[in-house]
C-alpha cells in the first residue's frame, strides 16, 4: 500500500481511529432503538443526540486525511462537538424530567468544579476562541456524566453500569491524551502528537474501550428488556 495514502498515521493507527468512530455511530443507533423496543421517546432522543458527536468523528478523520494541515477541520470538529455535549446533556435532563427528577444546580456545581480541577484544556490553534469552545464543551460534558449518575440512580433500566462507565471513560481518554500530548511534543520531540504514533495510537485506542464498553452496555441492557418482556415479568412493560 502506498504510505502516502495513509499520511500520518499508520495502518494500525487508522483502524483504531475508524473504529472509534463506527462504535460511536452503532451505539447512537442501539441506543434508538432500545427507545424503540420500551416505547420510550426519551431515549429514543438520547440516541439521536449522540449524532452531532459522530458527525465531529468525520472530521478528525479529514483533519488526518490532510496531515493535519488544515486547521478548520479541527475546529469544525470540536464546535460540533460542543453542539455534541449540549444535545447528550439536554437529552439526559429529558430522561430525568420522565423520571420525575429535575435538580440541575447540582450537577452544574460538580461540572464547573470539575473543570477548576482538571484545568485548561490545551489548543491546537491557541486561540481564544477555540480555547472558550474547548471549555465551555467540557464543562457541559462534565455536566452530562454527572446528570448521567442520577438518571442511573433513578431509573436504572434507561442505561446499564457499563454505559454509562464508558461514557466517564472518556475522561481517562482526555486525560492519557493530554499528557501523552505532552511526552510526544516536549520529551520526544515530535511537532504534534499525530506525529508519534506510537503515542497517538495508544491514547486513541482507550476512545475506541469508551465507546465498546457504551455499544455492549446498550446491548446488554436491551437483551435484559428483551428476556423480561418474553417472560412476561411485568418489569419489561413499554413506557407511554
């Protein structure tokens, strides 16, 4: 195969990340129709909000597909995942408006004081603008992965333990992806993370754990339905 074609990731590397992209979009499709299967317009919405963030994927593949070397796609990317994170968080506070639960002041708190702790999110373009994207994307994300808790608590049938485990996986990504940042840039000397493959594949491949753990939670969690609604348990019963 031409390297050429394949810029600057590695073969191996472009599997992780494509993966990681058809994970999000299965599970967004197995969350709408787990709605589908409990008659529940809530999480049929919560599987269309995970859209705006599979969209974002297609762009970090471009980003790649250019080497890296046009700047709008990764900023096309991180403004629609901030769309993204707003459309996961209004979801979830419709699930708990079903559920009979609507404290948002505190998840609010958590996420801001999440976001003191985790510090400023690094810029690729440093820019003030992009920076304010990237913060303000956290700390709804944050927001989200705290409201995700309580709609766990309440109603325990929307999602399994280990969807919404993926989901906060996602900060060990971030995290891991940050520092790696760090190593590739300031200890091996690459000019970007992309450039170290071995870094950049190895932090990538913990998005594509998130986003398995969230696609066989939903399946999980659909197959439990499916065998109480046989049984005829009562526990299974539709929602209006």
């Amino acid at each position: 195969m031409n390297l050429d074609l394949l810029g600057l990731l590695s073969l191996p590397n472009w599997f992780i990340h494509i993966s990681s992209s058809l994970e999000w979009g299965i599970a967004a499709f197995m969350m709408y129709r787990y709605g589908r299967i409990t008659g529940r317009k809530d999480i049929r919405l919560f599987g269309l909000s995970m859209l705006p963030h599979w969209t974002g994927s297609f762009f970090v593949l471009a980003y790649h597909v250019t080497t890296d070397s046009v700047p709008l796609l990764l900023d096309l990317s991180e403004t629609i995942n901030l769309f993204g994170s707003i459309s996961l968080l209004w979801a979830t506070m419709q699930i708990l408006k079903t559920s009979g639960t609507s404290n948002l002041a505190s998840g609010m708190m958590a996420g801001f004081g999440t976001l003191m702790i985790a510090g400023k999110p690094q810029s690729y373009m440093g820019e003030d603008v992009f920076d304010a994207i990237l913060q303000i994307s956290s700390v709804v994300y944050l927001t989200f992965l705290v409201l995700l808790l309580k709609v766990r608590k309440k109603d325990p049938t929307v999602f399994s333990g280990l969807t919404v485990a993926g989901f906060w996986f996602v900060l060990v990504f971030i995290t891991v992806t940050v520092f790696f940042m760090y190593l590739a840039t300031e200890i091996r000397g690459f000019h970007s993370l992309s450039h170290d493959d071995l870094l950049h594949g190895s932090a990538e491949s913990l998005l594509t754990i998130s986003n398995l753990m969230i696609v066989l939670g939903i399946h999980r969690q659909t197959r439990r339905y499916e065998a109480q609604w046989k049984s005829g348990s009562g526990s299974g019963t539709k929602h209006p």
